[in-house]
C-alpha cells in the first residue's frame, strides 16, 4: 500500500481464489470495487481506503463469506450499500465512511452478527436506522453521522446491548427517541444533536449505569426532562440546547455528582432554579440561559464550589441574588442581565462587577 498506483483494480481479480488480504490503500485507485471480488472466498481483509475510487460497491460483494475487515472508507464512491453486503457473515469492521453513497441502509446488516465496528458516517445516505440494527449484538460502535439520514430510529436498536458509542448526529432524522434505548446498558456516548427529532428523553436512560454523555441538541424535543434522568449516575454532558423542551429543571440535580457540563439554553423551561444545583459535586458549565425560569436564585448555589461558567441570563429570575455567589472563587464567566429583576447586596455586586458582563437589575 502507499505506492502512488494509479489506474483501476483489475475485473479478474476474481481468479485470485486463493487470495487472503489483498491491501492497496493510500494510493490513487479510480473506478469501483470490482465485481470478482464476490468470487474470493477466502479473502479475510480487504483494505482499500485512502484512494480515489469512485464507482460503486458491487452486489455481489456478499459472496465473499471469509471476509473479516472491509475497509473502503476516505474515498468517493457512489451509488448505494448493496442488500448483499449482509452476506459477510463473518465481518468484525466495516469502515465506509467518508464518500458519496446514497440510498438507505440495508436491513440486511443485521445478518452483521459479529461486527464490532460500523462507520459510515459522512455520506448521503437517506432513510431511517432500520430494525436490523437491533441485532448487531456485538457492536461497539456505530457512526452514521453527517448524512442525510430523514427517517426514523427503529425501537429495534435496543438489541444493540454492547454499543458504547452511538453517533447520528448532523442528519434529518423525525420521530421519537425510541424508549428502548434504556436496553442499551453498555451505552457510554449517545450524540443525536442536529437532527429533527420529537417528543422528549426517554425516561428509561436513567437506568443506563454506563452513560457518560448524552447529547439531544438542535432538535424539535417538545417534552419535560424526566426526573430518571438524575439517575444516570456516570453522566457527564448533558447538551439539549436549541430545543423547546418545557417543564421544571428535575429536583435531583443535586443526584448528578459526576455532572460536568448542562447545556440547556434555548427552550422554554419553567419552574424554579433547584436548591439542589449547590450538590452538583463536579459541575463546571451550567447554562440554561433563554428560558422562563423563575424565583429566587438559590442561596445553595454557593456551594457549587468546582463552577467556571454560569449562565442564568435571559429567564425571569427576581429577587436579590445571593451572597453566597461569591463563594464561586472559581467561577470565571457569570451572566445574569435580562432577568424579572434582580437586585444584589454590595457584596455581590462587588463580585458581579469582577466579570467581563453586563449586569442590569432589569427593575426599570
């Protein structure tokens, strides 16, 4: 591999029956991936990413049984992922991403039984996550991310049982986040961001031990985080900004004691600013700013001693904002203008005055 070759593999290559790895990557291959393939059954890798091949995968691909690693990412191949590529029983990674296929992903790669790896992310492909998802049992990772993607995510993928990184992001993906993902117990890194998704996060992701970063952001979710969220003990991000999620921030907040990171401007959350925040053990960005939130601020959000970034502008907060905000001695970046009213004490204004902010009590 990597010897400036040129020109396409050759149609007979079918004949190699006793060919094992057949590696040209990172050269300047053109044409597509040609139909003999299918004839090598005993091929167990074949390595053609990095080139500049541009035809298609052939239907017959399927033929070749043997095959463990197929990797035709980082070129531009058109046309779409043949049905028969659920015939490589065998495959451990399928690396496809990075061309210009089209079409739907086939149900037929749930005959994918022993592939750990899947990426096909960075196409045009349309459609949905079809149900054969739902068996990839052995998957731990799944990127179809930055296509086009505009169907739905079938309630299948939560046979998927050893996924630790599910990546959807940057699609058209409609309906709902299929409750089923809360069978998904491996499950480390979930992104959905950037897609056209409804209704709300399921509450089943409480139960989900393994979750560290849960991002539902620039969707159309429409419902009320569920109070289970709070449960999901190894959650680190939690990014549903750019959404119009309503209801109350969830009272076990102060539950989250590995929580980083709460992105959640831009929607219209109601209720009051729980007490409980001054738990959060490990928060460093809180962010709900443009929303309807009301009350007091808490006096407990002093003892949120690890917060950098607070951002509480925007909502309908009133009253006088505590003293114990200066105990943030960490805190580099604190907005509040654009509230009900807001008045401070001299101290805190003291401490308000130290940021890089615009403060308004918003009283008149």
């Amino acid at each position: 591999h990597t010897n400036n070759l040129t020109g396409s593999l050759p149609s007979d290559i079918g004949g190699m029956t006793n060919l094992y790895i057949l590696h040209a990557s990172g050269n300047q291959l053109t044409g597509g991936v040609p139909t003999g393939i299918g004839d090598l059954k005993n091929l167990d890798q074949l390595y053609l990413h990095g080139n500049r091949l541009d035809g298609i995968i052939p239907t017959d691909i399927g033929g070749a049984t043997a095959l463990r690693y197929l990797y035709l990412h980082d070129n531009q191949l058109t046309g779409s992922i043949p049905a028969g590529i659920g015939g490589l029983t065998e495959l451990l990674q399928l690396r496809l991403y990075n061309n210009l296929l089209s079409g739907s992903i086939p149900n037929s790669i749930g005959n994918l039984t022993k592939m750990t790896y899947f990426n096909a992310s960075g196409n045009r492909l349309t459609g949905g996550i079809p149900a054969g998802v739902g068996n990839l049992e052995s998957v731990t990772e799944f990127y179809v991310h930055d296509n086009d993607l505009n169907g739905t995510i079938d309630p299948a993928i939560g046979g998927m049982t050893k996924v630790r990184y599910f990546y959807a992001y940057n699609n058209q993906l409609n309906g709902t986040i299929p409750s089923t993902i809360g069978s998904m117990s491996a499950l480390y890194y979930l992104h959905l961001g950037n897609n056209n998704l409804t209704g709300t996060v399921p509450s089943t992701v409480g139960g989900l031990s393994n979750l560290g970063l849960l991002l539902v952001h620039g969707n159309r979710l429409d419902g009320e985080i569920p109070n289970q969220l709070t449960q999901a003990s190894n959650l680190t991000h939690f990014y549903y900004y750019d959404n119009t999620m309503t209801g109350s921030l969830p009272f076990g907040l102060g539950n989250m004691d590995r929580l980083q990171y709460w992105y959640g401007w831009n929607n219209v959350l109601e209720g009051e600013l729980p007490s409980t925040i001054g738990d959060m053990a490990a928060i460093i960005s809180f962010r709900v700013e443009g929303n309807f939130i009301g009350g007091v601020i808490p006096a407990e959000i002093g003892d949120a001693g690890t917060l950098d970034i607070l951002y509480l502008n925007s909502n309908q907060f009133e009253g006088t904002v505590p003293d114990t905000l200066s105990n943030l001695t960490g805190l580099n970046t604190l907005y509040l203008r654009g509230n009900h009213c807001l008045r401070a004490s001299s101290l805190t204004t003291t401490f308000i005055e130290g940021f890089d902010t615009i403060w308004d009590d918003g009283c008149g």
